[in-house]
C-alpha cells in the first residue's frame, strides 16, 4: 500500500522485496515443488514478459540500499532512521499460510526487517484490503487469459475504497501505457504494451512476486471410469484448463 508512510520511498520498496526469502520458504515449506512468479501477468502466453526477474533475498542488497538512504540498524538489528523503524504489518487470511509467514518473518529480521503478522479472517482481511487500510497483504490475485491493467494499476482506480488497485498506485506513465493497450486493437502493440506495463510494475516494485503451483492433482475411485466415445479423458492441446473438462462415468 502506497499509501502507507515507510513504502511512499521506491528504495525502501526494493529493499523490502530483497528481503523476503522465497527460496527458503520454498525449500522447507513446500518441499522445493512449487515455483516461483516472476512477473505480475506470467502464464498468458505473448503477453507475458519473460525478460522480468523476480528480486531474489539478499541482506548485502538490502544494507546497500538502507544505508545510501541514510538508514542505520538498531540495537536489535531493526533499521531505522530518526524515529522510523522498518517494521512492516504483513496481514494473511488462510490458516495454512501461518508456517510460512512465520519463516518469512524469521528470514526478513535477518535481513534488518521486522514483519509483524496479522492473521485475519477472511472477510475481514478482504474489507481491509479493499478499504485501502492494510500495509502489506499476502494473496492470491486472480487474472484472466489476457492481461487487464487498467483495474490493478491505473490512477483512476487510486486511493478510492471497493476498487483492485489495492496498491494505491497512480503513475502517469503507467497511465499512459494503460489507456494506449485499452484503446488497442493492434494484438502487437497490445503485446508491446503489456510488457512495457509489467516492466513499469517492476520498476514501481509495488508487488512481490511469490509461489506459485505448477502442476495438479487429481484422485478418484478406482470404480470411476471414463467413458468410452465420445467421452474423451481430458482436452489437451490448446486448452488452457485442460483438467476442467474430462467426463467421469
């Protein structure tokens, strides 16, 4: 949330982002079989731009930065300047996030950052985010087959309650590249844009890519069969949901 005093400073965005250890999490919690988002619209096919990386944890990186802007660590190894502190309220709404969050939060303190986690439920971490009231949110945000800016990152969805930009960003160059892919009906420019789009989200570092789930799972009966013509096992090909589409018998 932009909004929020300590993120108005692009710096302090990045070395926040350097200090969150996905690698570990993804290690101890998720036994190494989850990957990692690298960009804001990954998995839409040209659109996505394959060029962005997502900032990996580094504490050499995150002191680099905190002491060119003038930051020093505390006695408990918290930065801080004057009378700020770099403690950050990070709110998550699923029981299940709990180990995770907790080993976020060990990692990041090495990093000289303090996370306190708020665990809320989910109707009420949902109004808060959506009242604009939260500092750091950890979510899943759904997109579709084709990437949709204007909702998450345009100015005119900006400091206002009930509306996706749940950032607060408002950037008059991602404006323009927004209203430019809106009013597009050039499938290349709308890609070209797409890319410059995701390039700027990277650049504003207003969201840290985390997990995500490369494969399914799927378990059924051994009395459950499919059925023979014309019920096919499942769609392949140029679907994109392959797996909503099979037929049981």
């Amino acid at each position: 949330n932009l909004n929020i005093p300590i993120f108005k400073n692009i710096q302090i965005r990045r070395a926040f982002a350097h200090a969150i250890n996905f690698n570990k999490v993804n290690k101890e919690v998720f036994l190494n079989e989850y990957a990692r988002l690298q960009s804001f619209y990954s998995g839409v096919g040209q659109y996505t731009n394959r060029r962005i990386r997502a900032r990996s944890f580094n504490i050499k990186t995150v002191e680099q930065i905190m002491k060119k802007a003038g930051w020093k660590r505390g006695q408990d190894g918290i930065w801080g300047k004057q009378k700020n502190r770099f403690s950050v309220k990070v709110s998550f709404s699923n029981p299940l996030f709990r180990q995770r969050m907790v080993l976020i939060k060990e990692e990041a303190k090495k990093a000289g950052v303090e996370i306190i986690l708020r665990e809320l439920d989910r109707s009420s971490s949902y109004r808060e985010i959506m009242e604009k009231k939260h500092q750091v949110s950890y979510m899943g945000w759904v997109i579709g087959i084709r990437p949709s800016p204007w909702q998450a990152f345009h100015s005119d969805n900006a400091n206002k309650p009930q509306t996706n930009n749940v950032n607060n960003l408002a950037d008059t160059l991602m404006d323009s590249y927004i209203d430019r892919y809106r009013k597009s009906i050039n499938k290349f420019e709308r890609i070209m844009l797409s890319k410059q789009i995701q390039k700027r989200i990277y650049d504003l570092c207003v969201w840290i890519p985390m997990e995500r789930i490369p494969f399914t799972r799927e378990f059924h009966w051994r009395w459950l069969k499919y059925p023979i013509i014309p019920g096919p096992k499942n769609l392949r090909g140029d679907s994109k949901y392959p797996f909503f589409y099979g037929y049981y018998w």
